[in-house]
C-alpha cells in the first residue's frame, strides 16, 4: 500500500502533542490548568522518547534491506522529529516564561528564576543548600581526554557545567529524592518559590573553586533498557530488531535530552564524550522532567485558577439500587465516567464479593491502583471462598511494579493469577460475576473502555457497559477461556474479540455503508477513539468515502487517516477534542440502513488493537442506550470550543464557531445532558 496517502505516525503524534500547547497558552482556561498542559506536554515527550525515539534508533542499526522492509526511514524521521520539538520548545518555554510565570506573579505566586532575583534572596537558598541538598550531590570534572567517560543514572538530571574551556565541563547531579520546588518566607505577603535546579546553579562556583563558572543546562542521558516492539511488528523484522537490541549494552547511552540553549560546541563535546551521533540528541527547554509541575503547589488556595469540580452524577438506576443483580438483568445499564463515579463500578464488585450466591469472579486488570477499593474487595471474595480468576497486564507503562505487587497477593490468597507474556497481551476491560439463581448459573457482565482504576476513572473519559444478556456473558466467557489456556480461538458472532474476528467485523460494516451508498441510500460512519493507524481499515474508510459514505471521527491522538483529499477523502471529517478530561472511550457507530450498529470497548483502529493482543468490543442493544450514546457522539462531533480541526497540514486550527451557532464545549455539554437524563426529581 505504498501509494496510500498517510501521515507518518510519529509525525503526526507530535501533531497532537502540540495541541497541548495550544491549551497552555489559551487564557480562557485557569492558570494552574495550563500549567498542568505544559506538564503534559513534557510527560507525553518523555514518553515518546522513551517508547518510539527508542524503536527507531533500533530500526537505524538493521543493515539496509531490514529498514527498507520497515517502510520508516529511521534517519530521516529522526530528523524530522528533533526539528519540529525544536521548535514546539521554543513555543514552550515562550508560553511559560512570558505568560505562565508573570501570571503566577500576579497571583502572588513568585517562582523565582533570574539570577538576580535569586542573588537578592542568597542568605536564604544557602542555608537550604546545606542543609538539604550539599549532602546529596557528587560534582564531577569531565574531559575529552577521559578514557571512559563518566557513568550517569539514566533518566536522571544533571547540570552540565560550563567553564568557558573547549575540552573540560562539570557535572552536577540533581538529587532526585527532594522535592523539585523549595518555598522561600516572604514579607511582602507573596510566595516566593524556587526549583532546586536554580538553587544549585547558585552554587556551581563554588562546587567548582577552581574554575571559572560560565553557565549551567540540564541535560537528561538515557538509556533503552526495554524495547515496545511487540505491538509494532512481527515476523523476521520483530526477531531482527529484537536481536539488534539484545547487543546493546544496557549501560551504553542512547540519547541525550538538552536545554537547547546550549550552545553547540558544548553540545558537540557531549555527543563525543557519550558516543552519540546527532540523531540521539533531542532538545528541550531548560527545565527538563517539566511533569514535575504537576506536583507544583498552590500556596494561595485560589479556586480561580483551577478548574471547577464536577460533582459526579448519580446513575438513575444503579446509583440508588442496592440490589445489582435484579437491575442489570432487568436491563443493560451503561455508566460513564467522569461524569459518573466509579463507586458504581466497586459497588458492583462490593456486592458480588458480599453475595453467598456469588461462585465465581473474573477480571483483567491492565492499570491497578496502588490503593484500590476493587482489588481490595477481590482479596474478600478469596476469603469467603470465592473462586477468582485474574488476569495482570505487566507490560502497563508506569504500572508494571505496582501491578505485580497486586498480582502476588492475589495468588497468595488463593486467586488464580495469569501474567501477560510476549504471546499474551491483554487490553481489554472486562468482569465476569458468575451466580448460582435457583437451578442455573446467571452471568453478569462488565465491558468497559477504560481501566478498573479509580484514580484514572477521575480524568478519563470513558464508558462502561453493565448486561446479563447470555449471547454477550457466553462469548465472554469463552475470551475468558482463551486467556486462561483453555481455548485457542474463541467462538463469537457479538463480540468482536481480537485478534480473531475485529478486522473481519470492522471490514463488514464498512462494506455495508459503501454497499448502501452505491444505491443512494443514506450511509455514514460515526467514531470515536484515540488513534487512527491500520493501513488496511484507512484504505476502507477510504473507499467509503470515494463511494458517498459520510465519514465523521473524533480522534484524540494520532490519525494517519488524511480528510478532505481530492477524489480520495473529501467525504472524511476529523477532529480532536483536548479538554479538562482526556478523551479515551472508544465508540463506533455504523448507520447500517438507519439500525445503528454501535460498540463500545477497548480496542483503538491501530494494527496493534485488531491484530495483535485481545481486545474487546461489545454491541449496544438497548435503544434507549444506543440513543445515548449516539447524542453523546453528536456532541462532540458538535464541539465548537475545544475541537481541533485533522488536516494535511497538521495546523491544529480550532472549529470555527459561526455567529448563529451556539457555544458547544462537549464535555461541559454532556456533564449536562447526563445530568437531565438522570435526573431522578
């Protein structure tokens, strides 16, 4: 599909990345919210770096016929990525030394960063300096000269020392285990705050006495000890890249994240010193690790300059029902969450933990809470003698340590604890409650979107599908089979269950609408996910296109998918919404001749979601459901405040709202609408 016209993904997920930029500098959002975006930012960076900068520096070591079957010109893309961060950088550090610190400043919040602003306040960061941090910190000369050059921490940061000499530099750790931010008394009834990066910056004459300290940038070394390739590729390119990163040396440096003011002869002797080349060097804004200032405190306790809480919404069914059983076998219910609590959700698990006639739970768990109301129920449901089944995801960027640590003791209360492997990948969210009811056993059924998480359940937008219908809990139980061993493909006609039946049911529906449109009857297609990549459903939507089908995607992250091309796209639109809450659910609705065939679940339109792992997506039966979530889905096609236009140019240009349009803000707006519709007055 070599001719099929596509965005580069990494390209184009720095694309979205900006977006969270442009919420940065958007005054109408409160001040702390924007400074949160900039974090952000810089943890979705760290990330990339870590995940596909790595991948591809990988892909750079095969010999040429091995790139050439990857399609993804390693140099080249590298090269493109290390220009476009330059430049959103220099956006960033714009947008938080012009807007975000004078605001602060204004607020009475005083983060101290010039250099004679902290010489005024010296007595003050001296004394912090050797009581806190002196101790914790190992000054070291580096030189060209130096046989082996000097070992850092990966991931940690350093401040490279400049003396004004060509071939011989400082280094400074900065400890890790203080707080990034050091408050300072004032008089003037302002807070003075100081990162402790600038405190030891003040000091760097005196660390190095026998030098003449010029200035000081935080540098950042890395090191890919793990490689994220299975969900990216298979086959011989897998076992080559695989076997290119198994000679690495793990304690061999791979990339350098910089202050890009360093000036480049500084920045030449590093990529030396380390033995880089200078694709490895990526650049960032002085205050690397920048997530840290999610962590960054409001001493003044200001509710203006933070968004206002919603208060969750009471489901109108299961909310005030202490009975679940009865009212989910009365009828699916659906939950969705911010919006919603997920006390629901541990509710639920509560009462089949709490139920004599309850026989039997299964789980996955992908994102474990380190305190969890849910897993500490499961463990109650071990000591009543209830069997359980739970499946721990190891492979969980951020979670993998917390998630083995749930995983142990839940075996060692007795649940039967699968962990993923290299050939089992679980992302799917789904729970299974068997119960004896009279002379049969009754499922009950969870198939959500996001994680069973309920810190995550806060910021994440997700929906959740409660049924006891026996043609969904039977195939259920058969992906429970597949995960256990017990199956190897799973019979299922309602499910779509990757990696077995997804792409064939998605290529189905898309057929049908092409089908429907040839005979100029209505037919489009309305989804919502968080990324767009497979080759083969682009080519499809494509064609859908082409043939009449209306085409309408609300895609957070990265979408490969180009809208709006001459004779190949014009009947495509896309839009990305970023707001207070991330966007993370996952609905597709297919007209199918005005019957509306919507799912809900887990799995994104990327290879990796259709293809590879098992991923769950189940079918909405229910009208009144349906119609849910179809409204939900028309209001954020509808969003006119925080939606993104998706274009060739990747110019991020917001919905243009017309003078005769209403203001639609589509979080705000379906906070609204759930609230009416459950309303129980």
């Amino acid at each position: 599909m070599a001719d099929l016209p596509l965005k580069h993904r990494d390209i184009d997920w720095l694309s979205f990345n900006q977006r969270f930029l442009q919420e940065a500098e958007d005054q109408n959002n409160p001040l702390y919210e924007r400074l949160k975006f900039l974090a952000i930012f810089s943890s979705n960076l760290d990330e990339f770096f870590k995940v596909r900068v790595s991948l591809l520096r990988q892909i750079k070591r095969l010999d040429k016929s091995q790139r050439k079957k990857s399609a993804l010109k390693p140099n080249k893309t590298l090269k493109t990525i290390q220009k476009i961060i330059k430049q959103q950088q220099i956006q960033f550090e714009h947008i938080f030394f012009k807007h975000i610190i004078p605001q602060l400043k204004i607020n009475r919040i005083e983060l101290i960063t010039d250099s004679d602003s902290i010489h005024q306040i010296y007595d003050q960061i001296a004394h912090y300096f050797k009581t806190h941090i002196a101790d914790l910190i190992t000054p070291k000369i580096i030189k060209s000269s130096d046989k082996k050059s000097v070992f850092l921490k990966n991931e940690e940061l350093y401040l490279f020392v400049d003396f004004g000499e060509e071939d011989c530099f400082g280094l400074v750790d900065i400890p890790s285990k203080l707080s990034r931010f050091v408050n300072i008394e004032s008089q003037d009834n302002n807070f003075k705050i100081l990162v402790i990066d600038d405190i030891i910056k003040q000091h760097c004459k005196y660390l190095f006495k026998h030098k003449t300290f010029v200035r000081a940038y935080q540098i950042k070394l890395s090191r890919d000890t793990e490689l994220f390739v299975e969900d990216e590729f298979e086959g011989e390119l897998k076992e080559k890249i695989l076997e290119s990163f198994s000679k690495t040396d793990i304690n061999q440096a791979t990339r350098i994240l910089y202050d890009f003011n360093i000036p480049q002869q500084q920045l030449k002797f590093l990529k030396h010193y380390f033995k880089l080349t200078k694709v490895d060097l990526m650049p960032g804004g002085r205050y690397l690790n920048f997530k840290d200032f999610f962590d960054f405190s409001d001493p003044t306790q200001n509710k203006n300059l933070h968004n206002k809480d919603l208060k969750p919404i009471p489901h109108k069914i299961l909310s005030s029902n202490k009975d679940f059983f009865t009212a989910i076998k009365a009828q699916d219910q659906l939950v969705h969450y911010p919006y919603m609590s997920f006390d629901i959700l541990e509710n639920f698990v509560k009462q089949a933990t709490e139920d004599e006639h309850v026989k039997e739970i299964k789980i996955t768990l992908y994102r474990i809470g380190k305190t969890s109301k849910l897993t500490s129920s499961l463990l109650k449901a071990l000591s009543k003698g209830k069997k359980l089944t739970v499946f721990i995801e190891t492979k969980a960027r951020f979670d993998k340590q917390n998630n083995l640590e749930w995983g142990k003791q839940l075996k060692d209360y007795g649940a039967q604890v699968i962990y993923s492997s290299p050939k089992i990948n679980i992302h799917s969210k789904i729970l299974i409650v068997s119960r004896q009811e009279l002379d049969k056993v009754k499922q009950y059924a969870y198939i959500g979107t996001g994680d069973f998480n309920a810190k995550t359940s806060k910021i994440y937008c997700d929906h959740g599908l409660f049924t006891a219908d026996e043609k969904i809990t039977q195939e259920l139980i058969r992906v429970f089979q597949v995960i256990e061993g017990e199956l190897i493909i799973p019979r299922v006609k309602k499910l779509m269950v990757s990696p077995f039946n997804t792409r064939k049911r998605f290529d189905k529906l898309i057929l049908k609408e092409i089908d429907q449109a040839k005979l100029s009857k209505p037919a489009k297609i309305t989804a919502k996910m968080n990324s767009l990549e497979d080759e083969n459903i682009i080519k499809l939507l494509y064609k859908a296109s082409k043939n009449g089908v209306k085409v309408r995607l609300v895609v957070r992250s990265l979408c490969c998918l180009i809208p709006d091309l001459e004779n190949i796209s014009e009947n495509i639109t896309v839009t990305s919404i970023i707001d207070q809450f991330i966007e993370h659910g996952r609905i597709y609705n297919f007209y199918s001749g005005g019957k509306d065939k919507i799912f809900i679940g887990s799995a994104d339109l990327m290879t990796r979601n259709i293809d590879r792992g098992i991923e769950v997506l189940t079918p909405i039966y229910n009208d009144n459901l349906k119609q849910e979530l179809k409204d939900i889905l028309e209001l954020q096609c509808q969003d006119n405040i925080k939606a993104r236009i998706i274009d060739k140019d990747a110019q991020n240009k917001y919905v243009v709202r017309h003078d005769d349009m209403p203001e639609i803000r589509s979080q705000m707006a379906i906070y609204q609408y759930l609230k009416q519709k459950h309303d129980t007055n």
